[in-house]
C-alpha cells in the first residue's frame, strides 16, 4: 500500500491552469465516484480551492499513480495542458507533513489563514460520505485536524491579521468590545466592503447597513450579510444612528465631513479603506469619534506580517512534533499488524497439529509418542518458511536479514566474535 499526494497549486501554476484542473465543490461526489473506481485506488480524498487542488489516495502499489494521474488528465476542462507539468507529487510522511502544514496556514498565499482549515475538514467530510476514505486516510486527517487545533492554540499564527478587510475588523474590536448593540454602516458595496461585510456580519452587530451610490449593489450585497441597504443620500441620517463607519469606496473628496458628525453625541468609530481618503482629515479634530485610515490599517498589516513570521516559526516545531507522533503511531500499527498475523499462524498451526494428537489419542496411541510428535510437527511447521527464507538469504549474500533473524529470534549462532 502506498499513500500519496498530487497537486496543483498557485506555487507553480497559473490561474488559468487551476482552473483548468479544479475539482469544484458541487461535483466532488461525482469527482470522487470517478477517483475510486479507478484500478488501484483503495482510499481517497479530493481539496479544491481557488489556489489548489490536491489529490490524495492510498494505492494497492506505486505503479497505480499512473491511472490517477490519468484519470485526473481526462477530467480537465482545457487538454492543451499537460497534468504532470504542473504536478507536485508527495508519498507517505511526506503527505503527512504538507497537510500538517497546508491546515496551519504555512502553505497558504496569505501566511498562516484560517480558513484552509475549514476547506480541509470540508474535503474530509465529503470523502467520508462517499465512502472512499479508509483507516490510513482517516487516521492522518484526524491527525492533521489535531495539530492544526493545536497550532492555533499555541501561537499567534492566526491571531494576526494580514488582509485589509480582516484587519479593519481587528481595529474595531481595539476600540469596542462587543458588537451585540451597534449599529454598523459599510459604505460602498466592492470586492473590500463585500469583506468586510462578511467579517463584521458574522460578529451579529444588532443593525449592519449598508450604502452605495448604486442601490441595487448595495441590496445584493445586504442581502447575503442579512443587512439593510440604503442609497447614498441616507448617509447623513446613517451617521446620526451609527457606531462604526467603515467606508471603502472609490471617490475623488471627501463624503464624510466634519459637519455631519459634529452635533453627535455619543462615541463614533470610523475607518476609512478608501484611496484617495473619504473620510476629511478634519474628523480627527472631534473628541468624541476614533477614525482610523488605509495608513494606520498597512501599519497593522506589516506588523502582523512579522508577528505571523515569528509564530510560523513556532509552528513548524509543533508540525514536527505531530508529524513524529503520526509516524511512530503508523509504526505502531504496523507492528501490532505482524504480531497479530504470527500469533493467529501459530494457533491455527497448533490447533491443526493438537487435532491430529487427540484423534491419536482416541485410537489408543501412547500419550507419550503422541506429545512427542505434536510438538515434532508444531516445530517442524512454524520453522519451515522462515528456514527456507533463511537459506536463501544466504544463497543471495542478504547477511542483513540473517542479522535480523539473530535479534528478532534472539539467536546466538556463536559465529560472532
């Protein structure tokens, strides 16, 4: 048996190539329906990302990897590109190693993001319900799921934010502690606003508008972060009610003034992601509002870069901490396997010969010849394939296994000086 990874990732391949040989999400059952009737393939289990898309399987043998990259080819949208030109191909520890560092963040664009994990446990649970992962396959991932919790709880590889929409959120939190009873306005309704919907949604602010020039963007994007949406002309009544103002828009002045936030009475927050600033410089001269801008965010993100550098370093050593521990478990079974293959060949050996003793016995032999020859036959039984495999080793110069035998046995042959 043999375990192995394939993948494409943006490391060595294009977008366009990705995209060529995803995998989507949507299909995978039928993806993996495909993988596993291929000859050879016993387990299996399929990660497709907008970065990557890895296969992994447990093969009857090596040679095997040739119908999955194969069938891997035939899947592809484009056939002008060649699979095993962009292919990373990893066996045994090795696998284990990369997804231990693929479910930390290590491998990722972004240094040490979260949400690798989440794809990851998401490919482990669509193979368990296709049925294509067995005991290795099933032993590793929950293996890797163990040290990445334990990663995460360890250092501050996820604690740093490097995203602007991500970080945004974090200064945020420095500046209030719980969102349970704000009142969150997102102005403009683009790719970073979208993100920052996303993150600050998720924190179930008590109302979260949103407000964009164009309506009805505003309204579909309110309606996947279960907001409300409001054109640009509300913005001055928004500003009475809200708490945090984060604004990521594309203007060429100023569309938050001194003047609206003037008469407030209660604390205010505002960021401001936009280039040029669309928040006036002049807001900071009020006491009663905090406004952060894309500088003081970048300020954040180069920090957080170092910090997230330095617990990646911590990180690797909890990686190789997790990966001993998996190999010497693999061992483990391994060996658990053999023995229990020699004791089940000694009983059926000894079950075999004392049924011939007893059946002696019943037709009146002398007990003491019939234990000489039971135990004649359960030597001669047990000893004769490892005699046989011994004296070809000799025959072939394998002195190595002649070791072997002597410290396995506990042998002593008296031709060591």
């Amino acid at each position: 048996m043999a375990l192995i990874s394939l993948a494409i990732d943006y490391k060595k391949a294009s977008l366009a190539v990705r995209g060529a040989f995803s995998l989507e999400g949507e299909l995978l059952p039928r993806y993996l329906a495909g993988l596993n009737a291929q000859a050879g393939v016993k387990q299996a289990m399929i990660l497709s990302t907008c970065n990557r898309t890895e296969i992994y399987v447990v093969l009857d043998k090596l040679t095997d990897l040739d119908h999955v990259i194969h069938w891997w080819q035939m899947q592809a949208k484009r056939q002008d590109y060649d699979l095993k030109s962009y292919l990373v191909v990893r066996q045994e520890s090795h696998v284990a190693q990369h997804m231990m560092r693929l479910a930390c963040g290590l491998e990722s664009m972004v240094l040490g993001e979260p949400q690798i994990l989440g794809q990851l446990k998401h490919a482990y649970a669509a193979s368990m319900a296709a049925k294509s992962l067995g005991g290795e396959l099933n032993r590793l991932c929950q293996k890797v799921f163990s040290v990445a919790k334990r990663v995460r709880y360890q250092t501050d590889i996820g604690q740093c934010p490097v995203s602007v929409a991500f970080s945004a959120m974090t200064l945020a939190k420095q500046t209030l502690d719980h969102f349970e009873d704000k009142h969150i306005v997102i102005v403009g309704a683009g790719t970073t606003a979208a993100l920052v919907a996303k993150h600050l949604s998720s924190c179930a602010p008590q109302k979260l508008s949103i407000v964009n020039r164009t309506l009805e963007k505003a309204q579909v994007l309110a309606q996947r972060e279960n907001a409300q949406a409001y054109p640009l002309t509300a913005l001055d009544a928004l500003l009475s009610q809200a708490d945090i103002v984060v604004t990521a828009v594309n203007t060429t002045s100023p569309i938050i003034t001194k003047n609206m936030l003037a008469n407030r009475q209660k604390h205010c927050l505002l960021v401001d992601l936009s280039v040029p600033c669309a928040v006036a410089p002049q807001i900071n001269e009020l006491t009663h509002i905090t406004a952060y801008c894309v500088d003081d965010i970048q300020g954040v993100i180069e920090n957080n870069k170092i910090l997230r550098q330095k617990a990646a370093l911590r990180a690797e050593k909890w990686i190789e901490k997790g990966l001993n521990e998996y190999i010497n478990q693999e061992k483990a079974i391994v060996s658990e396997s053999m023995i229990k293959a020699m004791r089940s060949q000694a009983k059926e050996i000894v079950e075999d010969e004392l049924t011939r003793s007893l059946r002696r016995l019943e037709n009146g032999e002398d007990p003491k010849m019939v234990l000489a020859r039971f135990a004649h036959g359960v030597k001669n039984k047990w000893l004769h394939t490892p005699s046989v495999s011994l004296r070809n080793a000799v025959v072939e110069g394998r002195n190595d296994i002649l070791d072997h035998a002597q410290e396995i046995f506990g042998l002593q042959t008296g031709n060591k000086k």
